[in-house]
C-alpha cells in the first residue's frame, strides 16, 4: 500500500476568520469531523457529528 493510500482525503465545509470546520475521509472508510476554535479542536466521528448538528439545529 503506497504513502498516499494510507493518508486521508480531507475538504473543508465552512471558514471564517476565526474559525473552520472540516472532514476527513480516512483510509479505513471512517469520516471524522473537525472543528477548530483559535486554539482548540474538537473532533468527532460520523455518529457524534449527527449528533452535534442535531445540538446546533435545536438551537435556531
């Protein structure tokens, strides 16, 4: 298995300034989820991604 197959696919969903939220599609068919605040990122897999967006949607 070469480097590239074992890297993931990454595309980014929203940026702002300050802030940028991104996915990868790893190797192993898993999607995480990235969401990087200044210093921090909180990363989530496909099950904890859903149920993130469902949190943000129930707020508006």
């Amino acid at each position: 298995m070469s480097k590239s197959e074992l890297e993931p696919t990454t595309s980014n969903l929203a940026e702002t300034d300050n802030y940028l939220v991104w996915k990868a599609d790893e190797p192993d068919n898993e999607t995480t989820y990235h969401v990087e605040l200044g210093n921090l990122t909180v990363h989530f897999f496909q099950e904890e991604w859903d149920e993130f967006l469902k949190l943000i949607r129930s707020m508006g």
